[in-house]
C-alpha cells in the first residue's frame, strides 16, 4: 500500500483569449510541489514548506476543501497530512489555487488506491475554486489534472474534451509582481453582453479550437481575440496595453490576460520565438520599473507528476 506521495501540480493559463471558463492548458513550469501522507490525527494537518503565505486552516486552505469533498464522496473519515514544499504565489493568474485543489485531490487518489479516474476528479478540485473565487469553473483544475489543452464544452452536466495542440505551439508567461484575486476580477465583468460581442466571441473561440486540431497556426493567430474579458480586466493590469505591444511585435501568434491576471501569456511557432517574447514583455516591465518573472513552456501534454512514491 502507497502511504505517502509527492507531485508536481502544473500551472494552467486559462480563457486562453476568447475562452472565457472553458478553455485552458498546462504549462511545464512554474507548479506547486505537495506531499501527502495518511495521518491518524483528527484533522488534516498542513504543513507549509513553501516560500509563499498560505492558510494553514484546513477549512480555509482550497487544497483540503477538495479533499474533503473527494472524501465525503467515498464516504471516507481519512485524513491526510499535507506539505507544500513549491507553491505558485496566489493572484497570479496561472491557476495557484487550481494547482493545490486539483493536486490534493489527485494524490489522494493515489493513496486511496484510484476509486476514480483522473477525469472524475475535476468536480471535486472544482470546489476548491469555489472557495478561492466564488465560482466553480474548471478551466484551470481540468488541464491541471489532464494535461494538455482542454475545452470546458459544458458546466451541466460537466463534459470535459481534450483538444491536440500543434507541435511546436510554445508559451510565454511574465508574471508582474502584483496580484489580483480572480473574485475581484469576476466581480467587474458584465453579466450579460450584446448579441454582437456574443458573435465574435464565439466565431474565435470555434476557430482556435479549430486550429489548434488542425495545427493552422495562422487561424489561431486570427482567432486570438477576447472581446468579453480582456477589455475589461486589461485596466487592472500594469503596462497590459505595452507587453502585449511587444510580445506581437516579437512574433507572437496572439497575446492576452492569462486566467483572470495578472499575468500575460502569448502563444508562438517555436521555442526561440517564445523566449525573446518571455524577455520582450519583461524589459517593458522592467522599463517601468515593475518586478516581474518570465516562464517559457511547451504546452504540458501530461499534466500531474508523480515524484516520489512509497
Ligand atoms: N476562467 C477564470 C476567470 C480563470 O477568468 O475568472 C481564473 O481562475
């Protein structure tokens, strides 16, 4: 029997352009590394190793919230010790909270033997979110646990697809060192758009969809566009106008908010075109005198790691 485990849970960026909540990928790099081990105590314990604050109060802490809805869905009293040993820093926008929830819940599944596939593991991650942000998407805990490019193609019932990506579709992140809580920035979006914008939104998200199966690189590129979210949430987003600026005049097939900021990603053809656009965006930071960090990654086709077992 496994008794303890050690993952590596991937960041996601998610919305990906006009995909508002229903598509998202994983990235190689950054992740949150957690070990889980059964513990007899009478609570879950959490244990932060990490260099980044977070709460140690298992009714508070996403992780152990999904946890707990895993477990009482087996009917289950088990309790787990959990330490963080990496954590992506919160208010990042490539999926911190998705990582812990979605992570918890998969290495319990491993020590409680797999009662369910990777893909039924989504809802209870799901829950995690809720707390985190008020709203119980999936688009950053499904690629977390699944890997890949994934399409949310509906919330009721759940129906989760895995979408290929062309070889070679390569993405830049550079993380400004601010945050933004993602129920913030739900809160100023419009609840209802026009039917034209509803359009436009849909005419790009069935294109990139399209030409991430097909690998039409150009189709991606005319598809990139998110006229719900974005104009919106770009305010709250330092320099958004100027690194986006940079990363299309380095080559980027298109660039916007990843998940909900404030982080921005860019896609591009290959490896060297993806890392002059990471130093791109992070020399118009760094002209602002704005702290930032750069992440460059193929997209992550196998989602969760398993690190250690024993
Ligand atoms: N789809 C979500 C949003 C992702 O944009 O609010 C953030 O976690």
């Amino acid at each position: 029997m496994v008794k303890k485990v050690e993952i590596f849970c991937p960041a996601t960026v998610a919305n990906v352009g006009p995909g508002f909540d229903i598509l998202g990928f994983a990235l190689d790099a950054p992740g949150d590394i957690i070990c889980l081990e059964r513990t007899t105590e009478k609570k879950h314990i959490i244990q932060n190793d990490s260099e980044i604050d977070l709460p140690l109060n298992p009714e508070k802490n996403v992780a152990t919230v999904a946890l707990d809805a895993f477990l009482s869905s087996l009917n289950s009293n088990e309790k787990f010790h959990l330490t963080f040993k990496q954590k992506i820093p919160a208010g990042s926008g490539i999926g911190s909270s998705a990582a812990s929830s979605a992570g918890a819940v998969f290495a319990a599944n491993l020590l409680l033997e797999k009662p369910y596939t990777e893909a039924d593991l989504v809802p209870f991650a799901m829950k995690g979110e809720e707390v985190a942000s008020g709203s119980a998407h999936a688009d950053n805990v499904a690629p977390a646990i699944l890997g890949g490019f994934v399409l949310v193609r509906s919330y009721e019932p759940l129906d989760i697809l895995g979408i290929p990506s062309p070889d070679g579709l390569y993405c830049s992140v550079v993380h400004p060192e601010i945050s933004i809580a993602t129920a913030d920035s739900r809160k100023i979006l419009k609840t209802s758009v026009p039917l034209k914008t509803a359009i436009t939104q849909c005419g790009n998200v069935a294109g990139l969809v399209t030409g991430l199966i097909t690998g039409n690189f150009r189709l991606i590129r005319d598809s990139m566009h998110d006229v719900i979210a974005e104009p919106i949430r770009s305010f709250l987003i330092p320099e958004y106008d100027r690194v986006k600026k940079a990363a299309m005049n380095t080559g980027a097939l298109g660039c916007s908010i990843s998940g909900s900021g404030p982080s921005l990603f860019a896609l591009s053809e290959n490896k060297d075109t993806a890392e002059q656009i990471g130093k791109a965006m992070e020399s118009v930071y760094s002209e602002a005198r704005i702290g930032s960090k750069v992440y460059v990654s193929m997209v992550n086709m196998k989602g969760m790691k398993v690190l250690l077992e024993e």
